[in-house]
C-alpha cells in the first residue's frame, strides 16, 4: 500500500475538525476525496503532509510511519503536495519556480526534468521566462503541480486541480494527471467536480463534515444516486 490512513483526527484550536478518518492508496492508483467546500478535504491533506500541528491518529507512507513527522521530511520522502492555493513564486520565471522544486531522483519513482514537464504541460514550454505573476490561473496551477513533480515524487496529493478552470484548461489538467499515473505516480485528488473525478480516478471517498461517509469504486458511486445526491450536490 503505498499510502495509508487509520484513525485520524485533527483540530484548529478547540475546534475539532476531522473525525476518524481512514483512506489508503494503492501503487499507481489514482484516488478522489470528494465533497463539498468545507467538508474537510484540504484539512486532510494538510494533515497528512503535516501542516496540522493538533493531529492524532496514524500515517503511514511506503511502509513507513510519518504521523509525527515534520513536513520537510515528509516531502523528502516523496510525497508531494499541490496546495489549492497554488503559491508560486510570481517574481520568479517559470524556469526558476521549477528550479525550487528540485529533489535528487529516488528509487522506485518517476524522474521528472524540466523538458519531461513541458511535454506534460506544454503551455508551460512556451513561456518558461516568464514570471509567475504574469500568468493566468490555469498556467499557475500547470507550474504549482511541475514544481512539485520536480522533486520526483512517488505520491501527489492535489487540492482541487479543477477549480476555476477553463474547460480547454480542465482537459489538459485530465491528460496530465492520467500521463502522470501511467508514469508511475499514485494520485489522491481532492474535488467538488464530479465529472471531472470520474475521467481520472479508480476509487473515491466522499467526506462530510469532517468524516468519511462512502468509499468504492467509482461505478459503485454511479450506482448510488442517493449518496451523490446527499453529500454532493449543491
């Protein structure tokens, strides 16, 4: 299992904000956590990568226990995290964004160079003086997702790639992230988009409210319009 959560729980402050949650990730599988703004996915995440100081429960990534480990190391273990905030550095180039994210190659994944990465994303080949501030929502989200591969990461979590999107954009998001799983890279997707989980993803979980409220296969989602229609319609 290349990633696998049991039991977790985190709070902000008093604020006890996720509730026992379970997820595990198979090698090169590509997983969705869906759910509603607010539900409790990019909490998760952040816990996950460490992010959340008041957090209890167990992590484990590639046979190891990470649970109380500091973030740096995290990702120097190879997990890579795609924040929905993007947060590129806009007075740096394309080039130079890409540079901050080099990691030595590790064993057991992929390795990304910045010409592999234009050829994911080749908007981002045409434009790679310039700086990150004077590009579009989309080409900032294709650089936040190459800096992280950049450090040549086995497992990717990605907060909400879809949000704010062009259709042309969110096409190019689903090429890459599938290019990405056959490169070898395990994928958990957190999303509101439901169309857009079923054209990448193997399995999903669905939280609310802080808690995991269904977890199958994508088919088996389709075969329940009764849990899509209570925890994902708006």
């Amino acid at each position: 299992m290349k990633l696998s959560v049991a039991n977790l729980n985190s709070h902000y402050g008093p604020a006890h904000i996720l509730f026992d949650i379970g997820l595990e990730v198979g090698e090169g599988e590509v997983v969705a956590l869906l759910g509603r703004n607010g539900a409790g996915k990019s909490t998760t995440f952040r816990s996950i990568v460490g992010l959340v100081e008041l957090r209890e429960g167990q992590i484990m990534f590639e046979g190891q226990d990470i649970s109380s480990a500091p973030t740096h190391e995290i990702v120097r273990a190879g997990l890579g995290y795609v924040p929905e905030e993007r947060r590129i550095f806009t007075d740096l180039t394309v080039e130079e964004n890409l540079e901050v994210g080099r990691q030595k190659p590790r064993l057991g994944a992929p390795q990304w160079t910045r010409e592999k990465l234009y050829q994911l994303f080749p908007n981002l080949g045409e434009m790679k003086n310039r700086p990150g501030g004077r590009m579009s929502g989309g080409e900032q989200q294709m650089l936040t997702i190459a800096r992280t591969l950049m450090g040549n990461p086995s497992l990717v979590l990605l907060d909400e790639p879809s949000e704010g999107l062009s259709p042309k954009i969110v096409e190019q998001m689903v090429d890459a992230i599938l290019t990405m799983k056959k490169e070898g890279v395990s994928l958990v997707v957190s999303e509101q988009n439901l169309h857009f989980a079923k054209l990448i993803s193997d399995r999903a979980y669905i939280i609310e409210r802080g808690r995991i409220c269904f977890e199958g296969t994508m088919a088996e989602l389709d075969a329940r319009p009764d849990i899509r229609d209570a925890h994902l319609s708006i």
